[in-house]
C-alpha cells in the first residue's frame, strides 16, 4: 500500500495591520493564494486577523465553500494590546483569544476551530487557553525558535504533528489538541542562529526550500512518523494574483518540487488542510493510545559489574 504525504499551505491574513495597512492587496493576494492553489488541486488554510476578516468577509465565506480552512489568526496590537501574546497570563491570553474569535463568528457566522498565534508567540498557558475556546487545531509552534524578543521560544519542540501538553508547550501531550508546526531544517539557522530555515515561502527561494522539503520527508520516512506532512507558510502581503511575482513563482515551484519530491519516495501526495490533518492524525494516534511518559534517562549511571 502507498504511503501518503499530506501537503499543507498555509497563509497568515494580516494586510490590515498598522505595518502593512494595505486591504486591497490582502484581498488580492488571498484570492490568487487560493487560485494558484486551485490550480493545482490543492487545498488551503487561511487564518485571518479579526480586522481582516471583517474587511473581507464575503471573500473568506466563499473560500470555506470552495472547501478551504479558515481559521482565526491573532495579533494582540490588532486589538489594542502588546504585540506578543506569549508575555500575558492565561486570564488575559483568554480575553485575547476571546474577542478574535467573537469577531470571527460575527463576520463568518460559524465557530472556528483552527488558529494561530502570530509570531508563534505563546508560553506554557497557551494550549489551554485554546482548548477553553473550542480550538481542536492549529500552527502555534517553529521548532526550534528562539526569539525571546518576542516571547517566542520553541527549542527542542517537536517537528512534526502532536498531540499538544496542557502546561508545557514543547513537549508532546494528551490534549485533544493536534498541534501541526511549521517544517523546518533544524540544522539549517537563520538570523544569526535565532530562527531554523522554515518553509516560509517568502523566507528563501524555491532551490533552498527544495533540500528543506527532501530532508524532511526523509527525516518522517525514517523516524516511520504515523502521519507524514509538509506543512509551508506565507502571508496575504505579497501579491500572489500576479503570475509574476516572485512569490508566486517560489509558491509554484515549491509546489512541483513538493509532487516530485513525493514521487520519487513512493509516495502519494495528497492535498491536506489543517483539519484534514487533524483528522488523520487522530485516526493514525488515537488519543487513547498516547500516555505521558517523561523520566529521567538513568543510562549514564550505569556502570559494567566486573568481579
Ligand atoms: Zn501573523
């Protein structure tokens, strides 16, 4: 039986923050995100910030029926507070979360159950927070992310899907919470060692994002990890209705090279949103199945009895 290697594209909506103040190309751009999936057979999640969405409401709705995800995306400063979430307690974090997603129900008339918490800024209170708020999914960590500038730190998280743990963010739990994190190279560092090499598609072009995506089906291929995906990322702040646009050009070719990529391990490339994910993840782990089991590793005090 062929394996499968679920492909996942993400775009962040955030064209109406203060640094970007640009609606119209966010629309643009999520619009030919969309298409240029489309084209391609694909699928895509969008997670939108409550003052895009309610710019754009009629765009998003549509994109839902044509069978995309949309979740909700969250920028604190967007409603008035700091800029990163992962500084404030879980009360605050609740009042945060609460009002983006008040704001989506309001605009899109349903209750979302994807997110992500921009910059990837979250701290040890951040899954729970979003459990209380109905969420069963989401993109809330980069592996390997140090940023505490933006109390934004992700070492030693893991790379691939997990159940997420209610009061440790970088350990693997049994929340019924399937946390998908942006594929990285943890070995390839970028900004002066602080972030990995992501698939952000604006981040490289399309050869470095070639050896990042072979390296991680091989890594999932070799670790046998249950559920084997690639998960990319980019932002609605590039015109991406423009054939071209560079961009647009990186986001196809990482497509080709996703296809190809695939074929050449045995592998069917299957079209995948957040909650497909989500939903094949649950299917291949069951949460039962999962305990948590942390303990101290003892091998190192050991020692060879000689008589
Ligand atoms: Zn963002």
């Amino acid at each position: 039986m062929t394996d499968s290697l679920y492909f996942m594209l993400q775009i962040d909506c955030e064209s109406t923050q203060a640094s970007v103040n640009d609606p119209a190309l966010g629309r643009r751009a999520s619009e030919g995100f969309a298409r240029c999936l489309e084209a391609n057979r694909l699928l895509g999640t969008f997670y939108v910030i409550p003052t895009d969405i309610e710019a754009h409401a009629d765009l998003y709705r549509d994109l839902r029926r044509r069978g995309h995800e949309v979740g909700v995306h969250v920028h604190p400063a967007v409603q008035g507070y700091g800029e990163f979430l992962g500084i404030y307690g879980p009360d605050e974090q609740r009042e945060i979360l609460g009002e983006a997603t008040d704001r989506f129900v309001a605009a899109m008339g349903c209750h979302p159950t994807s997110v992500c918490v921009g910059y990837v800024s979250t701290n040890d209170h951040t899954y729970g927070v979003l459990e209380s708020l109905g969420y069963r999914q989401g993109t809330n960590s980069i592996p390997g992310r140090v940023l505490p500038q933006c109390a934004a730190v992700h070492a030693g998280a893991p790379l691939e899907l997990h159940y997420a743990h209610r009061h440790n963010r970088v350990l693997e739990g049994n929340m019924d919470f399937v946390e998908s994190p942006v594929t990285v190279d943890p070995d390839s560092r970028m900004w002066g060692g602080a972030n990995p090499q992501d698939l952000r598609i604006e981040l490289v072009d399309a050869k470095n994002h070639y050896y990042t995506i072979r390296k991680a089906i091989q890594r999932q291929l070799d670790g046998r990890t249950p559920v084997k995906s690639i998960r990319s990322l980019t932002h609605n702040t590039f015109d991406y209705s423009e054939s071209t646009n560079f961009r647009r050009q990186t986001l196809e070719a990482v497509i080709d090279h996703a296809r190809r990529l695939a074929h050449e391990h045995q592998l069917e490339l299957k079209s995948a949103t957040v909650v497909d994910l989500a939903s094949a993840y649950r299917r291949a782990v069951p949460l039962e199945s999962r305990r948590e089991n942390l303990a101290l590793d003892r091998r190192a005090y050991e020692r060879t009895q000689t008589s």
